[in-house]
C-alpha cells in the first residue's frame, strides 16, 4: 500500500479490508514523514508501528 492509497481509506466512510501480515487491522494514525501507520490488531488489543507499504488489501 502506498500513503495515497492510506489517505483515501481513512478519508473515506466506506470500510475497508486492511491486513498486515495475514492479520485484520485498523488505522490509528500516521507519520507520513517516516512513511508509517500506528495500527492495532482486530483479533487482540495489541498495537504496533508498521511501514505503509506493508499494509495490504485482500479484495484487490
């Protein structure tokens, strides 16, 4: 995934599938300058840093 791919997701009301490293996950925030999302874990409550272009779309 790329940071203008991140940006329309999070400005948008749709809901989208996103997953980082075979597990759900959901967008907290972003630091664009180091190109990373803050995201948590859908199936716990655990949170973690990941490069942006690790994240990925299943449905496309």
């Amino acid at each position: 995934m790329d940071l203008k791919r991140i940006n329309t997701i999070l400005n948008n009301d749709e809901k989208f599938d996103i997953y980082y490293d075979d597990r759900a996950v959901w967008v907290q925030g972003l630091n664009e300058n180091e190109q990373t999302a803050k995201v948590g874990f859908v199936d716990n409550f655990e949170e973690k840093d990941v490069f942006i272009k690790d994240l990925y779309e299943r449905n496309l």
